[in-house]
C-alpha cells in the first residue's frame, strides 16, 4: 500500500486554468464599477463636508463683523490677487483655525489637488494653474464694484442664497456661464452647492447651469436683488 506521500500530484489542466482565469476577469469586471462607485461617493462625501464647513465659517464671520459678509475675491478672470484680508479665502480659514490662503502662499504651502486639506475636492484634478480653487465663492455676493460687502441681513432667504460650490481652479468665485469661470460639475456631472444656512445639495450641471447660464431657479439664487453689480461684462 502506498502511503498518502506517494500519491501522485494532479496538475490544473490548461482549460482548468482558462476557466480560473476567465472567472478571476469576470469578478474584476463586476467589482470594479462598484469600487468606482464607492470612490465616487466617498469624494462626494468629503466634498459635501468641505462645502458644509466654509459656508459655517461664513455664518461666523458674519455673526463677528456684525452682519458683513467676506468678499468674493476676483470675478470674471483667474485669481491673481491674493492680498486682500478680507475676501473669503483669508477672512473665512481663521474662523476654523487654520491659516489664510495668503499665509499659506507666503510659507510655500499653497493648497493643491490631492492635499486632502479643507480647500480641495478629492475630485479635483490639477490642471497647473498658479494657484487653485477646488471651490468658489458666489460671484454675484459682496463683489468689489460695491463699497462694501453684502450684508446677511438683507440677502433674503439664507436656505435659497448660494454661497459656494465646486469651481474649476483658476477661478476664486463663480457664477453659471458659458464660460471658464461657471461651477464645476465634476462628481458624475454634478456639482455640489453650499447654501448661506449652511446645507449643501447637489445638482445636475443642467440643473443650475453650468457652462450654460444661471436658469435663475427660486431655489438656487445667486443674484443678490440689490446689489450694484449687474454681472459680467457690466
């Protein structure tokens, strides 16, 4: 009698290894889109707290400097001037402990796609522009044609004002445009939108806009009724 070591070893065939295979490749197949899917809504997720968070800082700072909101920053062209204490990249990061953008500038630690830090979606991709906002701020609120910024008090309804949402990097602040500067729906054709009560929803591109135009829905209101800047090219 032979003993258990003497039994001959029996080998996978070729078509045994082909079917193996064509298993392992079907299960990668099925598992990928939702791997992707997770991803996805992971960076959708973080992107939403992000939102949540600078439009809280905004109600902060609003309460301090009794009603007055931050500035918009630039408008219509690529972020350039980065000085201004009080436009909402330098006014608002105190409110949460962190340093201003032009702090972080000055100490060689701009914030960048991938960074993971509060001023980046995890969806942004780097496209090289000097410096980079993954978000921006209303256009059309406390712009730098007015004497002074908007206060909170008089822009109506804080749960229907826009506030920020996803901006494609060059751009500090943003508006619904067929133009660079218009939001970025960049979560599967969405764009994530941060209202002044501080909730954040997310819609289609065609939904609010972008790259078309603002559809001036009653919801979603960038226009500031009283403001003395009529939009770009005014």
């Amino acid at each position: 009698m032979r003993s258990p070591s003497q039994h001959p070893h029996r080998a996978f065939t070729l078509v045994e290894l082909l079917v193996v295979i064509g298993i392992m490749a079907i299960l990668i197949g099925l598992l990928l889109p939702a791997l992707a899917r997770a991803r996805d809504q992971a960076a959708r997720v973080t992107c939403t707290s992000n939102l949540r968070q600078w439009a809280a800082a905004a109600l902060v700072y609003a309460n301090q400097e009794n009603g007055w909101l931050p500035r918009r920053g630039q408008g219509t062209q690529p972020t350039a001037q980065i000085d201004r204490p009080t436009d909402w990249f330098n006014a608002l990061p105190p409110m949460m402990r962190i340093k201003p953008f032009f702090d972080l500038v000055n100490a060689n630690r701009t914030p960048r796609p991938g960074d993971g830090s509060i001023w980046m979606c995890p969806s942004a991709v780097d496209a090289g522009q000097k410096y980079f906002f993954a978000y921006g701020m209303n256009m059309r609120m406390s712009t730098w044609q007015s004497p002074t910024p908007d206060k909170i008090g008089r822009i109506g309804s804080w749960s229907t004002v826009v506030f920020m949402s996803d901006a494609p990097g060059a751009f500090c602040s943003v508006l619904p445009a067929a133009a660079a500067y218009s939001p970025l729906a960049r979560h599967r054709a969405r764009v994530n939108i941060s209202f002044l009560d501080g909730h954040v929803g997310s819609f289609t591109a065609q939904e609010v806009g972008c790259g078309i135009g603002d559809p001036q829905r009653a919801d979603v209101r960038w226009i500031i009724p009283y403001s003395s800047w009529n939009g770009p090219g005014n």
